[in-house]
C-alpha cells in the first residue's frame, strides 16, 4: 500500500508518525564519470595463435586492473599475460535443456600465455585454480561458456 505524501517541515512534530515519502526522485547520473572502475569484457580478436588459452575460474578484473594482473604473472610466474578478458558463464542446463536456477553468473578470467611458458606455469597455476582452456572445451564444459566466445576460441 502507498505511503502518504508528507510534507516536509523545519520542525517536525512531536508525535508525527514516521512515514515514507513517496515519489523522491532517484540520483540518475547523466554521464557516468571517466574514473568509473568497470568489469572487464572479453576481446573477440586477440591473436592468440602458437598461445596457450587460460581460464581462471572466479576471477573477476576491472578495465583499470590490466596493468596489475600483468605484473602480478609477470612477478610470481615470470610471464607474460595476454588478456583476453572476463566472461560470464552461462546457466546448466537440465535434461530437457531448461536453464537450472542457481548455476551460471560466474565470472571467470581468460588470458593466453606463449606456448615456451607451458612447462614452467603447468605446475604453479594449480594452486590458483587457473586451467587451460582446451581442458575445459574438450572436457564437455564449453557450455558453461557463450557461444561466441565458444566461436572465437574454439580450442
């Protein structure tokens, strides 16, 4: 039910009832401002040929972050990253293909490194969780994934 429209006053009374004010208006900035920190998208045409694609499951970056997940592979593994960005997984799906509520909406981290860094990352990426791409597509779990994703990295 609606609350009344109460006017406001320099004093309030006394025993006035505490009541909601209907039809404030909301702060809707016009433009946002140019220090906005948002999620970082995906790249479709990262050149990732004689690369190796990762996935990093959970991990979610600003577009303001770029330069601090570089140096972060850069310093703990001695690589060098090149991003392709966070994407959102998609929903399981049941036996009859319906959407399972509650599954999906993660966000996870991919990035490619050069092939000649496999063998020193293959060992140390485990306690990040962070797997290669081609286990998860060839692993029956390219669903969890939007086809265009699945359609620029399709191993």
């Amino acid at each position: 039910e609606d609350a009344p429209v109460v006017a406001v006053r320099d004093e309030p009374e006394e025993d006035a009832p505490v009541v909601a004010v209907r039809d404030e208006p909301k702060y809707e900035p016009k433009d946002e401002p140019k220090d906005v920190n948002k999620r970082l998208g995906w790249e479709k045409n990262v050149d990732v040929a004689s690369m190796t694609v990762c996935v990093w499951p959970g991990m979610s970056m600003q577009e303001n972050d770029v330069e601090k997940v570089k140096l972060f592979f850069r310093r703990k593994f001695s690589i060098d990253i090149t991003i392709i960005g966070c994407v959102e997984t998609m929903p399981d799906l049941d036996g009859g293909g319906v959407p399972v509520p509650g599954t999906g909406g993660r966000i996870d981290f991919l990035f490619a490194i050069r092939s000649e860094d496999v063998v020193e990352f293959a060992m140390p990426r485990f306690a990040f969780g962070i797997r290669w791409w081609e286990d998860v597509f060839f692993n029956d779990q390219g669903h969890m994934y939007p086809e265009d994703l699945l359609e620029a990295y399709p191993n």
